[in-house]
C-alpha cells in the first residue's frame, strides 16, 4: 500500500479523501504519482491519499452477490459517500453552479475564454462537464442568425414576387389575346404604340396596386392575430407598409412592360381581322 488510509476524524468530518485500488489507479493516472492528485466521483471532487495494494479477486462471500474485482474499487469514508455522493441534499458537496469574471473593458475578451477554457479543461482532466459562457460570443452569434434569418426571408420574398410578377405577365399576355381585335381599332383611328404601351403598363400597375393593398390590410389583420393568439409583440410602421406597396407597383411596372411592347407591335390590319 502507498500513501496512507482515512481516519476517524476524516470520516467523522466526510472529508472528500478517497484511496484507490490498483487497477483504479492503472486505468486512470496510469503510470503517473497519484498521491496529491483529485479524481472525481459523481461530480464531486475526491483527493487521493493513498493506493490499496494488488489484491486477488476472490468469489463473494455473500450469496447472490457477484464477485468484484478488488483492484477497481475505489474507497472513501462512509460518510462521505453518504452526504457527498448519495442524491439526498448536503451542504457537504462541493459541486458549483457558476463562476462570473468581470473583465478589464480594454481586455480581449475572447482570448481570455480561450485560457479559462484551456485551464478548465486541465484541471477537468477534458471531461467536458461545463460551459464558458462569453456575453460577447453569444451576441456575435445572435447577430449571425439575425444575418442568416434576414437572407432566408429576403430569398423567400424574392421568389414571391418573381412569382407574382410572372403572374401579372401571364395575366397581361392573356388580356392582350383577348382584346386584339380593340388593339387594332384603336391604332385604326390613329393611337400611336407608345399610346398601347401606356394603357397596357397602367393596367399593370393597376393589378399591382390592388394586390399591394390587399396584401397590405391581410399582413396587417396576420399581425393583429399573431400578437393575439400567441402573445407575441408585433409592430407595423409606416415606412413597412410604404415599402412594401413601393415594391408591389414596381412589380407591376416591371412585368408590365413585355406585355404592353408586344401589344404595341401588333399589325393594326391583322390584329383588326383577328378572330
């Protein structure tokens, strides 16, 4: 044996001393000094005072009991595996919730969670049992989901109005099919095609202009029902709404025109004898 056992005073006071067996000291100091060093047991921290020497494994003397290997046990206080170790309550453990450090305002806060880091997993022996929390890293990391959740919802509403201006061009294609015939009695009695143009992006814009205004009044009732429903602190301002009808029009305006200029360049013969 090396090292010493515990005492009566130490186990009268639960102190967290604790001796290892052979194996128990193989498998975790391997061939380094443990006397000194601390293991942890269900996270409370054990100083190693002595090592049990090699013992052979016997057959248990209880009845329906296995057999254990001597050499892996490790030995602490009865009363300390009591009011350290047992789930009862004890203000014995040393287990600690949270350790808060202010930093120098000039001081590179991110390197310095590296260290503590670094230091903490050392004395852990890389357990991986807690967590540096670093105010700076979580807001960098909130601004990057921000950044993220800004592009995501900036590619979906991009897709919708690709979608709904190639709707208001399909509308507008169909309309001027439908109409060929006016197109033709209007160049007929002398409108010009910049005159077709006109009449055919106004209808556009038009189209637009009322599906900006319903959208406008539907995102604005979805708004109401969410902070109603789920509780949640909705806000619509001015400068929302104007962009957003802004941006409906130009929609209209920009899928209008490819309509309007095939309108325009119809034959006022042909598009008169249309059927």
């Amino acid at each position: 044996m090396a090292g010493r056992f515990f005492d009566q005073k130490e186990n009268d006071s639960a102190a967290p001393v604790c001796l290892l067996g052979e194996g128990a000291r193989a498998g975790i100091f391997g061939q380094q000094p443990v006397l000194g060093q601390y293991v942890k047991i269900n996270e409370q921290w054990f100083h190693v005072i002595g090592v049990v020497g090699p013992q052979l494994s016997a057959q248990s003397d209880v009845a329906g009991i296995p057999a254990q290997d001597r050499n892996n046990l490790i030995y602490v206080p009865l009363n300390s595996a009591i009011f350290r170790l047992e789930d009862s309550y004890s203000d014995l453990k040393d287990e600690i919730d949270g350790m808060y450090l202010q930093m120098d305002p000039a001081a590179d806060i991110v390197s310095t969670a590296d260290v503590v880091r670094s230091i903490l997993n050392v004395s852990h022996r890389n357990q991986g049992d807690f967590s540096v929390i670093v105010p700076a890293e979580l807001l960098a990391e909130q601004r990057r989901t921000e950044r993220l959740f800004s592009i995501v919802m900036v590619a979906i509403a991009s897709i919708s109005l690709l979608v709904g201006g190639i709707g208001i061009m399909n509308i507008m294609l169909a309309s001027i099919l439908e109409r060929t015939r006016e197109i033709g009695v209007r160049r007929a009695v002398g409108a010009r095609q910049m005159d077709i143009v006109r009449q055919f992006v106004i209808e556009a814009i038009l189209i637009s202009f009322v599906g900006g205004v319903m959208g406008i009044l539907f995102g604005f009732g979805m708004s109401r029902v969410i902070a109603l429903v789920a509780g949640w602190s909705t806000i619509v301002t001015a400068s929302s709404i104007l962009l957003a009808f802004m941006v409906s029009v130009s929609v209209g305006l920009v899928f209008g025109i490819y309509p309007a200029l095939q309108a325009a360049r119809l034959d006022p013969v042909e598009a008169i004898r249309y059927e």
